[in-house]
C-alpha cells in the first residue's frame, strides 16, 4: 500500500511542479475523476484490492489536503 505513494510522479508534469495553494485532486492526471472511478473498482477486484484501497486512501488525503488549505474538496 505505500508503494500507492508513487502516484504523486504526476505532479512532476505540472508548471510549476510544486504550488503550496494547488489542489491536486482534479489537476493532476492520475487525481482526476476517471482515474479515480478506476482505483474504486479495483477496490472490489481480490488481486488489486490492496492497491485500490491504498490509492483511494490517498485521494482522500489529498481531498482533506485541498479542503484544509483551500477550502475546497477538489478543483
């Protein structure tokens, strides 16, 4: 499940990589809503539900990160 953390490489595409007040739920390519649908899914599939879960685990993280700074759940 920590290897869920590797999904962060996509904030490296980003300009600048690192914003202090950027929401990364809905910016990122792997934060975005379609990908997202996919780590549920694979929540309730026996083989990925270890990696579903953690990934779903840091979407939430990240949507209390936009909520804590921001004020918002995603952009």
């Amino acid at each position: 499940m920590m290897a869920t953390m590797l999904i962060d490489l996509d904030h490296l595409l980003a300009n600048p990589i690192y914003d202090a007040t950027r929401c990364s739920i809905g910016f990122h390519p792997l934060h975005t809503l379609f990908p997202i649908i996919i780590y549920l899914v694979a929540c309730f599939i026996p083989k990925t539900r270890y990696i579903g879960i953690g990934l779903i685990i840091h979407m939430l993280l990240d949507s209390i990160d936009c909520q804590m700074t921001n004020g918002i759940w995603f952009t």
